[in-house]
C-alpha cells in the first residue's frame, strides 16, 4: 500500500507537503515538482522516495538555475540563496552552483570585475563596492582578488567622476566636497591624492 500522501498547503497554495505514514517528510513548491508527482507516488518504500525526491530536486534545480541565469548573471552565493528561496534544500543548492561553475556557466571572478568597473564607472569609490560585495555573499577569497583592481582604478574614476561633476562640485567649500566624496565610498588617501587635502 503506497504510504506517501501529497498536500497543498492551506496558507499557500503555491507549497506542496509531503507525508508518509502521516509524518511530515519533505515540502516543495508545486510548479518545480508538479510533473514529478506520479514519479514520487510510485514509491512503495520511505527509502525509495528519499533517493527519487533527491534524484527530482537536483533535475529540477538545475533547471531552475538554467532558467534563472538565462535571466541575469549571478555570483553563485546569490544564485544558491535564489534556489534557496524556491524550497531547494542546501545541499542541492550548493551542489547545483558547483556544477554550474565547473562547466563555465558561472565564473564569480568574471561577475565580480564587471560589476566593481560597472560601479566605478557610476562614481563609486572602494569602500562601497567592498560593502556591496559582502553583501552580495561574495566570498572573502574573491573580494581579495579583486582588491588590486579596485585600488588600482579608484583615483582613476575619482578623477573622471570630478571633472563630470566639477561645475557643481567645485562651488561646494573643500570640507563638504569631501565628505560628499567619502559617502560615495571613496577612500581617504584616495580623496586625499586627487585633490590634495582632507579633514582638519
């Protein structure tokens, strides 16, 4: 007698419960697992349903991941976190991002110098794109690869975002100018060799 029982969830409809002998196993949402359904009903043992669930989630992260990164390009903290969200467990999770980035599809080196010229390039200094990478989960390793890159191309950028700016910028007295400068995240030393001077 098959021992597994499917349920919608009263709160939201979108979540799938899985039981067997009335005991809650796994939960899911219903558009990931919806064409798997008979596969998993077709399990006669608790053992059996474990390894097909675990078989389907890994199909169907893959697929998510596919789907999402065909969107946008991700780090892969942040595509993990997104398959996360959609009821992937951990572990799948994390075993889906590794796949990815050993066949190419995601290459957080590559994400992470594009995003830190993208920001650059709109007037943000080192400090902010150091706190948004954390913030993005990127990891300690990656940040610090990127370091040399950053410092490298700060002045640079300050330079550029200054003489964009400088018809209004320049009318503002030195202190405000940087203190202006610094909540865009720019270093002190960095303020302090483009334009020669600081806080007193």
């Amino acid at each position: 007698m098959n021992k597994l029982r499917i349920e919608s969830d009263e709160q939201n409809p979108l979540l799938l419960h899985f039981y067997w002998d009335d005991d809650w196993v796994k939960s899911a949402y219903k558009s990931l697992f919806i064409n798997y359904l008979k596969a998993l009903q077709a399990c006669v043992e608790k053992e059996e349903f474990l390894a097909k669930f675990q078989e389907i989630e890994a199909r169907v992260a893959r697929k998510e991941g596919l789907r999402l990164l065909a969107r946008k390009g991700y780090f892969g903290s942040e595509l993990k976190q997104k398959l996360i969200l959609k009821g992937i467990s951990d572990d799948t999770a994390d075993q889906v991002v590794q796949h990815f980035e050993q066949k190419g599809y995601i290459h957080d080196g590559n994400r992470g110098e594009s995003i830190v010229r993208r920001e650059l390039k709109k007037g943000h200094g080192s400090q902010y794109i150091f706190q948004m990478l954390k913030h993005k989960k990127v990891s300690s390793d990656e940040i610090a690869k990127l370091r040399p890159l950053i410092e490298k191309e700060e002045k640079q950028c300050l330079y550029a975002y200054l003489q964009k700016h400088s018809s209004a910028l320049l009318r503002q007295d030195r202190r405000k100018l940087v203190t202006k400068l610094l909540r865009r995240g720019y270093s002190h030393e960095s303020i302090l060799d483009v334009i020669g001077f600081g806080i007193n």
